[in-house]
C-alpha cells in the first residue's frame, strides 16, 4: 500500500506540469464590433424568412456593397429599355 501511495504523488505532480505547459486561452471580452446580430429576411418566391447572423461589421459592410452598387446601377443609368428610345 505504501508503495501505491508513494507514486499517486508523482502522478499528480505530471498532471499538474502538463496543465501549466498548456494553459486554455482566454475568452475574448464581448465589444460591439464581435457582437453577432441576427435578422430574418424575407427570401423571393418563399413565404417563409431566413435567419442571417453577422457582426456588425458585417453588416456594415454588406450595407455599404448595397450602397455602391444601387450607385453605381443608378449612375450608370442601366435599367430596362423599350425598342426604338
């Protein structure tokens, strides 16, 4: 018994400098710009909405590719043109 006693010391002592070699990584603190935001949207043809999750910045971004593009559809002049105008 002694001798099992003796060696549950050792192993408890591998375990613990195994633990320190490999600390767990940290949370990141929750901010605004990694806050996911979910919003349903309404897909064509369907009755049904779709849940999109992003971060802000996502957002923010996918709203300044909208922007761009109805810009550049609107400069551009582009649309739907009868024969003969």
């Amino acid at each position: 018994m002694q001798a099992q006693a003796a060696s549950e010391p050792e192993q408890e002592t591998e375990v613990t400098q195994i633990e320190e070699a490999a600390p767990e990584p940290e949370a990141e603190p929750a901010t605004e710009e990694n806050t996911v935001i979910c919003r349903r949207t309404q897909l064509i043809g369907s009755k049904f909405t779709k849940r999109i999750c992003g971060t802000q910045a996502e957002w923010d971004e996918l709203a300044r590719k909208g922007r761009v593009s109805t810009a550049e559809f609107q400069a551009k002049g582009a649309g739907i043109r009868q024969a003969g105008n």
